[in-house]
C-alpha cells in the first residue's frame, strides 16, 4: 500500500508541474488562437535564469521573481513584435516561427550555461522528507503539489470570479463581440500571453530540483504540455489540470511498471480520447 501511495504522489507532483505549463499554453491558445511552441522556451528560461541567480544569492524567491519578471518582459516583446506581425488565424506560420524560437532559445541557452545537466538546489527547509502515514516522502514534492493547488484556485478564482475574468472568458468566446461591447481585446490579449509566460517560468522553477535542467527539456516538457492540452482539451483550465494529473500519474506508473512501454502508456490513451472526443474531455465541441 506504501508502494502505490508514493507513486501516486509522485504523480501527482509531475502532474502540477505539467499543469503550470498547460495552463499558460491553453489560455493562449483559447484567447489568441495561437500555437505557441515557444513556450518550452519560457520553461527552460525560467529554470536557466532561476539556477544563476540562486547561484548569485542563495535565494530561491529571488530566483523566482527575476526568473518570472524576464521571461514575462521577452514574452510580451514576443506577442507585441513578432506574432502580431503574423497573419490571424494562420496556424503554419505561427508553428513555424514559435518552433524557430524554440530552437534559437534552445541554442543560446546551451551556449551560455553549457550542456552539463544540473539541479536547481531545493528552497531552504524543503530539503529533507517528511514522515506521515507509516511512510517517508521528500517535503518538496509535497511543496509542489501545493503550489499546483494554490495556481489552479486562484486561477479558477480570477477566471470565475473577477471583472477580468470576465472580460477574458467573453473574448475567448467571441473576440469581435467583445471588441464591440467596449473590451480591449489587443490589451487582454498582452496580458493573457505575459500570464502564460509567467506560468511556463514559474513551472522552470518548480521543475528544476525535481526534474533538473539540461539541453532538451524545453523540447520534453512542451511534448508533455501538448499531450496534456490535447487530452483535456484547448482553452480550458480545467482540462489543464485534469489533463496534467492524468499525464503525471501515467507517466509515473509507466515508468515503475512498464519502463520499456512509458511513452505508450501516455500517447495510448491520447489516441483513444482524441478519436472518441477529438476537441479533449472538456474542450468544446
């Protein structure tokens, strides 16, 4: 019983991870129709930034806001200067330029912090594991799912419950009619990219001392947020984080009992979801 309850929770830890990504990823696409593949960029950043500035300080807040804060400031530079210059509502220039950034990110990362796979160093006091129910588990995947926990309300919470939210869920129901009813959809649409980008940073964050930081992540960790938005569907957050509990657990379990079968067991079950409900379990239809 021990066995399966700690698989479980490290699932469910990879899963909020995955989650933070697929959040930004989904919102974007639900507002702006567009399919950002830089967004494992914003990820590794995020991880590359966090890991030289906890290097400088010793601060692991600190990295996170300078993490945050640059990768946000290069998002909006992105959405304002290159993507509007894109025709809307044309997906193969959009894949092709996201995915040409994807790869430049990529290369200027190796080129600066190298190619030796490292670990961001876990938050003072999350270092050691805890022990409850008979078992011992590391305090920092416990902080992890918290987190997780914490971004899904209070995004369900800004969605839901605010004036932005709002405007937000109008927009990506009906831009033009929103655009007519006075909303700001170009500046809506700014926001909603910078909040993406701050998701896929913090997720580099979260993700360094559980998964570490190396060349390729950006490219692994945006195949997992797309299997995670495919599976609960484009543009919802509740697809976001079912879809990223989903993937976490399979990919866990894959990998203790079938590590021969690990991508299977994850892209299986994609197939099945996409030929019974092609928009994902909770996109629309």
């Amino acid at each position: 019983m021990t066995f399966w309850t700690i698989q479980v929770l490290n699932g469910v830890s990879f899963g909020m991870l995955l989650f933070l990504l697929a959040a930004g990823l989904s919102l974007i696409y639900g507002l702006m129709r567009i399919l950002n593949l830089a967004h494992g960029s914003y990820y590794i950043l995020g991880a590359y930034i966090g890991l030289s500035v906890v290097r400088a300080t010793e601060s692991f807040l600190l990295a996170t806001v300078a993490a945050v804060v640059l990768v946000v400031a290069l998002g909006v530079v992105m959405e304002r200067f290159i993507l509007r210059r894109l025709p809307q509502h044309e997906e193969l220039p959009q894949a092709l330029l996201t995915f040409g950034i994807l790869l430049i990110v990529g290369d200027v990362s190796l080129w600066i912090w190298g190619g030796t796979p490292t670990q961001l160093p876990k938050p003072e006091g999350l270092t050691s594991s805890v022990r409850f129910a008979g078992m011992i588990f590391p305090s920092y995947r416990l902080f992890v799912i918290a987190v997780g926990i914490v971004v899904g309300l209070a995004l369900w919470a800004f969605q839901e419950w605010t004036k932005l939210g709002a405007m937000i869920r109008a927009a990506i129901d009906d831009a033009e009619i929103a655009r007519a009813t006075g909303i700001n959809v170009s500046l809506l649409s700014t926001g909603v990219f910078a909040l993406g980008a701050a998701l896929a940073a913090l997720g580099g964050i979260i993700g360094g001392p559980l998964v570490g930081v190396y060349p390729g992540a950006d490219f692994e960790i945006l195949l997992l947020a797309f299997v995670v938005v495919i599976i609960g569907g484009l543009g919802s957050l509740k697809g976001a984080l079912f879809g990223g509990l989903l993937v976490g657990l399979l990919d866990t379990f894959g990998k203790v009992l079938f590590p021969g079968l690990a991508m299977f067991t994850i892209f299986a079950p994609m197939a099945i979801i996409l030929a019974v409900r092609p928009t994902g379990l909770f996109g629309a239809r």
